[in-house]
C-alpha cells in the first residue's frame, strides 16, 4: 500500500477544541458490536472537548503522519487475520516514508503509486486499475484545470493541468522496465519540459523512487537543502540525478 500525504501541524492548530473532538470520533468513534454508536460518540465527544488536555493529545495525533499510518493498518491487520482465521504480524514491518521536496518529486512519486497495479500485473491499463487515484482521475478529466495531488489540501494545486498528469502517467507506463514482464501498451509530454525534466530523468526518478532514494526525493540542490537542515552532509540519491545529466548545483553541504 502506498499513500502521497501532506502533513500540516499549523493547521491543526487552528481547530477549536469541538472540532478536534468530533475529528477524532470520526477516526475512532464508540462502537457498540461492530456498528457506530452515534449518541455515545457524540457524549464522548463533548466530554473530549471539555478536557484541555484530552484536546491537546487529540490535536497532535490527529496532525501526526505515525499514528495516521497506524490508524489506517490496524483496521486492515485485523481484518485480514480474522478472514485467514490466524493472528500475529500481518503487515511486513513498520512504514517507511520520503518527503517529497518540489513539484518534480511529487508528480513522480504520485505517478509511481499510480502505477503500482500495472507494475504488479493485478490491472492491464489504467482504467481498470482499482484502488488508485488516476482510475478517479480519468473519469473526471476537467481540461486546463490544474491538478490537485492531495485530497482534502484546500488550495493545493501544481501547475500542471490534471489532463497533463493523465497523459504523462500513461506515457510513463508504456516505458518498460527491464525487470518487469507488464506495462501499459510515442513521445514524451510536454509537460516534462514544463517541471524541467528529460524523459530519461523523469523514467529514472519514477522507477527509483523506492530504490535510489531513502529519506527525501528531489532535485541535488533540495536534497543538499535537506541534509544541512537535519544536520548532514548529503542524502542518499543525488549521485543517481547526475548520472541522469542533471546539472550539480553551485553549493554543497558542509
């Protein structure tokens, strides 16, 4: 399971103590059985709000990327062991995550997700892929309008049109990998040139995203950015963007 995420803590702080309450039974409301109590969530609730303390553990997970993960493969662990009649571990090991540190970074990653179903030979085109947000895409191409990655993210857009992402995603799927048996059956978009990118650049970001970075993904200079900012020489993955013929940047880390 992949998933493309925005985490803003700010924005969380501008909740008022109701709303942080009722966000959080939404997430893990009172159950009775297996069906919602929506009275009993709804006296939970206002007992949250009323407890500042209550409120202020609530804000921080509900703006917090590990317990998000969490709450999103427990339910799924638990599911699966009941329907396989087992228990124990489902999931392999603990998430791993990458911040995505420009647009170039971010429309790679979330073409890679995408792309995920017909890599694993599970779906043959992207119509037919289920479970992914290109398939939601394609049935509501709206022209020029520009692309929102995130959902729920007011005001998040790319510059890029939502068609452009359409086309460049299936462009990138007919590019076979030499590893794989499966892909999606022309030229490069346009739209690479727009985000700075060469077809080669761009085909060795999308298939290396998992393999050729670790903590970050982005142009040298925003992965040299990123490593003085957590206190380090370099992040893993520049080297792979030069052999692409990108350019190295002025400055390095110190």
């Amino acid at each position: 399971m992949h998933v493309v995420a925005t985490v803003d803590p700010h924005l969380a702080e501008t909740w008022s103590a109701d709303e942080v309450a009722a966000r959080w039974l939404r997430l893990c409301p009172v159950r009775s059985g297996n069906e919602i109590d929506p009275v009993a969530s709804a006296l939970k609730a206002s007992h949250i709000a009323a407890d500042p303390a209550r409120v202020a553990i609530y804000r921080e997970r509900l703006a917090s990327l590990p317990w998000f993960m969490r709450c999103l493969n427990e339910p799924i662990a638990r599911r699966a062991n009941r329907e396989d009649a087992c228990t124990g571990r489902f999931w392999e090991g603990r998430y791993r995550c990458q911040a995505l540190l420009d647009e170039a970074a971010l429309l790679a990653c979330m073409a890679y997700v995408d792309l995920n179903p017909i890599r694993a030979g599970i779906a043959s085109d992207l119509p037919t892929s289920a479970h992914t947000s290109i398939r939601r895409r394609l049935q509501h191409i709206e022209g020029a309008t520009l692309l929102r990655p995130i959902a729920g993210a007011a005001g998040n857009t790319l510059s890029v049109s939502t068609a452009e992402y359409v086309q460049l995603v299936e462009w990138t799927g007919r590019q076979r990998r030499p590893d794989k048996h499966r892909s999606l059956v022309g030229g490069p978009p346009a739209v690479l040139r727009s985000i700075g990118m060469t077809a080669a650049s761009w085909r060795a970001e999308v298939f290396t995203i998992e393999t050729r970075y670790w903590r970050a993904v982005g142009s040298i200079q925003a992965l040299i950015d990123k490593a003085r900012d957590l206190g380090q020489r370099w992040l893993k993955g520049g080297g792979l963007k030069r052999r692409c013929g990108l350019p190295a940047p002025s400055t390095a880390a110190s």
